[in-house]
C-alpha cells in the first residue's frame, strides 16, 4: 500500500496488535488482488473498489510531481470516485494544489478539502496523531456491530476524519460515538455516506 493511501480498518487493527506482540512494523502492499479480496465485504462493487485504487494511485502520481511536501503532507481517501484530502499543509496555495490534482484525475466525481493550513506539529504530534487512528481502527475492528472495512480513519492535529460508506444512520452514529470516546481526540468530522444517502444514489444513477 503506497503511502498516501490509509489501511483499512481489519489490516490496520493487525499493524496494532502485531506491534502489541513486539513483531517489526512490516509496509503492506495492496495489489489487485488484495483489492479484489477486500472488496467482496466491503459495500463498494468490486470494480468500484479497482476504481478508487486507480485514483488515489493517480491522485498521489500528482502529488509527488509538484511536490515531494504535498506528496507527504495530503492524505487522499477514494470512495466510489468521491475523494476527501485531510492533512496538514504549510501554505494556503498548497490546498489549492491538491484540489487541482484531484480533479484532474481522470474517474473523480467530486473533490472534498478538509485540508487544514498549519506549521509542522512536529514529531509528538505526528506520532500523537497515529496512536488516535490506530486506537480507533482496534475499536472498530472488534466491535461486531460495525463492518470496519468500510471504514477510513486519519487524524490531523486531534481530529479524526471518517471516511467510507456506512450501511446504516445507526452504525455510523456508532463510530462517532467510538471516536468522540478515545483519549485526546480534540474533535471528530464525518465525511462518510450511508448505502442509501440520496447523494450516492443520484451518483450512481449518472454512472458516476
């Protein structure tokens, strides 16, 4: 998996308890037919899955052709051609730029900035930031009430981003609960869609 895609929520509940059992940190890979697996419990189709991968694998291809910064600094989740950037950039032309380079990739139906615009937190905060997501990601891969793979999770400065698609108001209202309730999260943004938002439906309806 490159690096500007985020794991999943089941592979990233296994990095946590394979750091908790004092394995080395290992860098998955996800190819064609890890995406092919997964998508089978996902709510995405499988070709829309394939899709997405194309798109954040062409979105992060812009990226580091700017900018080797904005390549590092911007997070990019695709979920049936809708892409949300979060992360944290030094200056307000760079979230112009990822804008840009999300919309020029070919597949993209819609471009959400949550960008925030901010000096670098240091090395504490980055690492304060993945202890919240990957604290989150165990909660939600073992809670048997929410179907964690379709699920994103990133933190930026204490807040947590969702990204995905939910099957349920219910569930999703669960994995804020589940976010709002770890330890130093300042704040919590959803930008996940149930399977029957009007807004998915109407996507699909276009062909987009």
């Amino acid at each position: 998996m490159i690096k500007r895609m985020k794991a999943p929520a089941w592979l990233a509940g296994g990095a946590v308890l394979a750091v908790a059992a004092g394995c080395a940190p290992v860098v998955p890979v996800i190819g064609g037919s890890a995406v092919l697996g997964t998508a089978v419990f996902e709510e995405r189709t499988t070709l829309a899955a394939l899709n997405d991968t194309d798109i954040e694998l062409g979105i992060a291809n812009r990226l580091g052709n700017h900018s080797g910064e904005l390549y590092r600094d911007v997070f990019v989740d695709v979920t049936e051609g809708a892409v949300v950037l979060t992360g944290s950039v030094p200056r307000p032309e760079d979230r112009v730029a990822a804008t840009e380079a999300a919309w020029a990739t070919p597949g993209v139906v819609s471009v959400e900035d949550a960008l925030e615009v901010a000096g670098d937190g240091g090395t504490n905060a980055y690492f304060g930031d993945v202890s919240i997501s990957n604290r989150l990601r165990f909660v939600l891969l073992t809670d048997p009430d929410i179907r964690s793979i379709n699920y994103n999770v990133t933190t930026v400065d204490r807040t947590v981003h969702l990204t995905g698609l939910a099957r349920s108001a219910k569930e999703l209202q669960r994995v804020i609960d589940h976010a709002r309730e770890v330890e130093g999260v300042r704040r919590v943004v959803s930008h996940v869609l149930t399977i029957d938002d009007p807004r998915r439906v109407a996507r699909i309806a276009r062909g987009g």
